[in-house]
C-alpha cells in the first residue's frame, strides 16, 4: 500500500506497498477455516491489530468516494519518490476499470501501483479496495512483485482477505478524527501496519499544487516498531506527500493526477505485474 504525506507540524515522505498469486490482481485458492464473511462491524468501531471484524459483502461497493481519497476509476496519481540515499523513483498509481471478489467475500476495486527507476520496473502491485456503507474504505490486500534487470524476483508481500488468517483493514476512515485509530492491514508476520489521524486541519505544497483542509496521519508498523511515517491527504485529490521520520528518511510527492480512458484504466487492471501498460 502506498501513497504520499508532508507536514506543517513536521514535514514530508514516502511509503510503499506474498504467495503465489495469478494475473489482474491474483486469485486465492485456500481460505482460512473460520473466516467471517457476513455481518456489520460493530458499533462503528474501526478494526485494531488482529481482532477479527465480521464483515457484510452486500454493505461493500467498489465506488470509492470517499472525500480524502476517491477512487474513480481512470484516476491517475503520478509520484515522484526520493529514498534516504536520494535515489529518485518514478511512481505510478491508476484506478482500474477492474474489480475482484476476495476470498472474504467482499468485491473490490483493483489498483495499479507501479514503481520504475531509470525508466525500469522495479515494483509492479494491484492493491485491491472497497468502500463501505460508513463511507471507511478498506485495504483487503495486495498482489505485488519485485524485479531486478527485467527478472521478477520475488512476491514477497502479497496477501489477501479472507486466505491463511490475513485481515482486511482500513486505508482510509469514513469520518476522520483526531486521535483515531485502526489497524490498515494485518497478516501475521508479514504484514501487520497502523494509521493514527492527528489532524484534518493541515496543508501541503508539492508540484502538483498547493492544498488546504489537508488530513495528516502516522503510520507505524508493528513488525518494524522503529518506523514511523506521516502522510498526507487532500480533499477531493487523494495521497498527496508522505515524509519518513523514523527508520528511514524519505519523501514522496505529488506531481500530477490526472483522468485516463476507460480503456487505459482497463489495461492496467489486466496486464500481467511488470508487463508495460502506460
């Protein structure tokens, strides 16, 4: 899962987002004994570390409206990623005109995330998503693949919803608040991240403009309690700047975010991971 943050309290970063799985955002063949796949998350309540939340498909869409990170497909966000050594990444994140039924039962939207360096492919990821009836969009996993010099090199990372005991969890809150909290993804291990909001109040400069009523969040990871990340949403844009502060220093931000063709945003749903599709 990845998106970008800046902070007026602070500054600004980056961040980023395995088993074997197939093309056009993977296929699951084995499903946790147990798993919940009907029912209301109670009370509103957002999901925290390992807690199993029952989950309703029929309360999902893959409509993503929600107003600090929509997701109509044929969006496209173009990134540009500065790692702590001042390497510059090319990142590429398009909403796809695909959708994926998880192995939770919940339908999801598929979405490209692409990272090059030197005009290479070095990460290719569909994250898939899903916006429920409180308006919480959730992260319900990701097929992703590493190369070096062309070679896919591992699937390390991927996960899914629903398979080995991996939980969906929240990407991005219905109604945000300060101080709120809630697990973003868990599958024990591997895969185990937390947000915090601490404001909806900030603003943020990057070259794709300047923005106001901009929503911080840290993020931490359980598995690496060292790093800790801000990030930063705009109303009606999406991920805007993230700023590494712990265990890495780091920046990615904004440079455009634009609407393809339906055709595009087809393409890059059902192009194999490191295949072009730009």
């Amino acid at each position: 899962m990845r998106f970008a943050l800046a902070a007026s309290l602070c500054a600004a970063a980056v961040v980023s987002g395995c088993a074997e799985y197939g093309s056009a955002g993977g296929s699951a063949t084995e499903k946790s004994p147990g798993t919940p796949s009907s029912g209301m998350q109670s009370e509103g309540a957002l999901p925290q570390g390992s807690e199993e939340v029952p989950l309703d498909p029929a309360t999902f869409t893959t409509k993503i409206t929600n107003e600090y990170w929509p997701m109509a497909p044929g969006t496209r966000w173009v990134y540009r990623e500065i790692d702590e050594e001042g390497e510059t990444s090319r990142v590429v994140v398009t909403v796809t005109g695909v959708t994926r039924e998880i192995a939770n039962g919940v339908t999801a939207r598929v979405v490209r995330d692409t990272v090059s360096l030197a005009g290479e492919v070095v990460e290719d990821t569909f994250d898939w998503y899903a916006q429920d009836d409180d308006g919480n969009v959730w992260y319900l996993g990701e097929d992703t693949a590493e190369f070096e010099d062309g070679e896919m090199a591992t699937r390390e990372g991927s996960f899914e919803a629903g398979v080995d005991g991996a939980l969906a969890g929240i990407a991005m809150p219905g109604s945000p608040a300060d101080g709120m909290a809630y697990r973003q993804e868990y599958y024990e291990g591997e895969a185990e991240d937390n947000g915090e909001v601490l404001s909806t109040e900030e603003m943020a400069e990057v070259p794709a403009g300047h923005y106001d009523g901009v929503l911080l969040t840290k993020d931490t990871i359980a598995l690496e309690p060292d790093v800790l990340e801000y990030k930063l949403y705009a109303p009606g844009v999406g991920p805007v700047l993230v700023y590494g502060v712990s265990g890495g220093a780091g920046r990615e931000e904004l440079l455009s975010v634009t609407q393809v063709s339906a055709a595009d945003a087809e393409r890059a749903g059902t192009t194999p991971l490191g295949q072009p599709y730009l």
